[in-house]
C-alpha cells in the first residue's frame, strides 16, 4: 500500500510546526519584560516641541542604532539586538526625512523610539 504523498507532506509540517513551536516558546522565556511600546499613549519623541531638539535626538537614535546594526558583536550575537537595530534605524531614517520637510510624522517617531528601547533592554 503506497503511502498518500499529501497525508505525508501535512503530517511533516504538522511535525516541524509542532517543534518549532516548542524552540520558540523556550527562547521567549529568557526574554527581557519591559514594557516596550507605548501603544495608547504617544511617545516622548513626538511630545518634543522643539524641531531642532528633535532632529537632533533622533539622529542620535539613528546614530546609535546604525552602529548597533554595524557592529559583529550583535550580528553574531544570539539576542535580537541586531533585528531591533535594523529595525530602528529604518523607523529613525523615515522620521528624521520627514523632519527635514519640517513634517512631525507622529507614527515614525514613535517606531523610532520604540525600536530603540526594545534595542537597548536587548543589549542588557
């Protein structure tokens, strides 16, 4: 009796989902508890009046997230400081263009500084 090629197909991807789900919830248990975003209440970024303050901190962000994501410490590393920063200095990149059109894009500031701090708590 020939074994149905579909039956096999779904039983090994039930079979791989069901282990990586296990590799997954095990690396979720040393992760940092922090409070990482502000989702209903608005970001210190975006509370700066200043534009020039502004830029300024938010190159600093991009700044230090371009090294982050530069440095082999981090790419080689195990935490996901690396996906943080990459992150980060994306969301640090669009707010700090849209600052230079003096336009205060309230949602990337608020992806700037989030993805920092979830950076920074991983670089712990």
């Amino acid at each position: 009796m020939a074994f149905n090629w579909t039956k096999r197909s779904a039983l090994a991807g039930l079979c791989v989902f069901a282990v990586a789900g296990q590799v997954a919830a095990a690396d979720l248990m040393d992760m940092p508890t922090a409070d990482y975003c502000r989702t209903v209440t608005t970001s210190n970024l975006a509370l700066t009046e200043n534009i020039g303050e502004l830029k300024t901190e938010v190159v600093r962000l991009m700044d230090e997230s371009v090294a982050a994501a530069n440095s082999s410490q981090w790419i080689d590393s195990s935490r996901p400081v690396f996906v943080w920063a990459s992150e980060a200095k994306v969301a640090c990149g669009m707010a700090y263009g849209y600052l230079k059109t003096s336009y205060r894009d309230e949602d990337t500031l608020n992806k700037c500084e989030c993805f920092h701090s979830r950076m920074v708590e991983y670089m712990r």
